[in-house]
C-alpha cells in the first residue's frame, strides 16, 4: 500500500494503481505518482519517502519546524 499526503488530503492506493514497482529510487516513485495524479514532478520535490517495516510507502511533505 502506498500512502500518499498531497494537497492536504490523504490518499491509499496500490502500488498497481500507482505504477510502482520494488527496488524504484525516490525519485522513481515520485515521478510515478507525478503520472498518477497528473502533476509536474516538480510538485513533489520536497516529499519525502518512509519505507517502514511494515513494506507500505509513505509519501508526504517534509516536516519544518520552527
């Protein structure tokens, strides 16, 4: 499953769905889920990707504080 935060709202889709596959890079899956909601690769340039145990993805923007 990949778990997806874009534009303020939370997404679960397949890896099917999004056309990612097991050993794509970072930038790999973020063009692929460029494709997958039809935006420029550019408007996850500063995503980052969690791989957790679990085997999910999670993809979301980059935390800043302060």
């Amino acid at each position: 499953m990949v778990h997806v935060r874009f534009e303020g709202r939370s997404y679960d889709i397949t890896e099917n769905q999004a056309k990612i596959q097991t050993g794509m890079n970072d930038n790999q899956i973020k063009e692929s889920l460029a494709q997958y909601f039809d935006v420029g690769i550019n408007r996850f340039s500063d995503y980052v990707i969690d791989r957790p145990t679990s085997g999910d993805l999670i993809i979301r923007p980059e935390a800043v504080y302060g």
